[in-house]
C-alpha cells in the first residue's frame, strides 16, 4: 500500500502536471497549425476550381493572347482604349492573378496547389502581358502595377519550363 501511495504522489506532483499541460500545449498547437494548412489548401482548391467556370476568365485569357499575337497588346495601356472590351478582358484576368499571387505571398494560399495548377498558365499570361504592363507603369507612374504577378510568374517559370498550352480549357501539351 505504501508503493500506490508513492506512485500517486509522484504522479500528482508538479513536476509531472506540468509535463503534462506541456503536451497539451503542444498537441493543441500541432493541431491548430494543421488545421490552418487544410483550410489554406481547400482555399486554393476553391479558387481553381472557381476560375474554371469564370466566363471573363477564360474571356481575358482569350483577349491577352488576340492582342499579343496582333502585336497591339501595348495600345491597351493607353486612358483612350481604357473602356474597350478587350481591355476590360485583359484586366480582369491581370487582377485576377495580382490577386492570387497577393494571397500566396500573404500566405492566404496554399502555394503549391496554385502553382501545380496555374503555372504555366501564369507564366505564359506573363510572357503575353509583359510589354502591356511596362506601358501601362509608364503612363500611370506606377512601377508596382502587377508587381506581385510579375514576380510569382519569374518565380514559377525559373522552376521549370512551362508545361501547360494557353487554350481553354487548359489541355496538357505533347511536348
């Protein structure tokens, strides 16, 4: 009887309840933080799969490469062409992605669901947006217009080479 009287008092000492709300502590933390994770992923997934019913979507992917591919994407920086549909177009899909590459470096997003996602099609908005853009800081003197975008595209397409085509809906290429 004296053995349980020891083992109980050793275990209720302090020492021992501390170790104990220690681990408590730290599974709570472990579960939170896992808990964040998941919900920044479901975020992400959510925003894929939204951007793949989106009309102006695939709309403003469509206008950035007409444009490119006439050679007159330049002309939309200009206040005069600022109504035009095709400038609404390639708007909208350049603040769409300064968005989303605003929630991936605020954390906001799941980075590697986003990139395994919109990689290529990122960097290949980029490559038809570039010039675009460079107007468009220079008639607004704004360096920072699309900043975030541009900097996740380099980032991205560093990684690897693209490997997604610019068509809607997105189609791995055969390359």
């Amino acid at each position: 009887m004296e053995f349980l009287g020891l083992v109980w008092s050793k275990l209720v000492s302090d020492e021992v309840r501390n170790v104990f709300v220690s681990c408590g502590v730290i599974i709570a933390l472990l579960s939170l933080k896992n808990t964040v994770e998941l919900a920044k992923k479901k975020q992400s997934s959510d925003l894929v799969f939204a951007g793949r019913n989106d009309k102006d979507f695939a709309g403003g992917i469509r206008a950035l490469k007409k444009r490119r591919e006439a050679g007159t994407i330049r002309e939309l920086a200009f206040a005069r062409n600022y109504g035009q549909p095709d400038a609404v177009s390639v708007s909208y899909i350049l603040n769409y992605f300064e968005a989303v590459s605003v929630g991936v470096s605020q954390r906001i997003y799941d980075e590697s669901i986003l990139k395994h996602n919109y990689r290529g099609t990122v960097v290949k908005i980029w490559s038809y947006a570039a010039d675009y853009v460079v107007e468009l800081r220079k008639v607004q003197n704004n360096p920072a217009i699309y900043r975030n975008l541009e900097l996740m595209a380099e980032r991205w397409g560093s990684t690897t080479r693209a490997r997604w085509t610019l068509r809607l809906p997105l189609v791995r290429s055969d390359r």
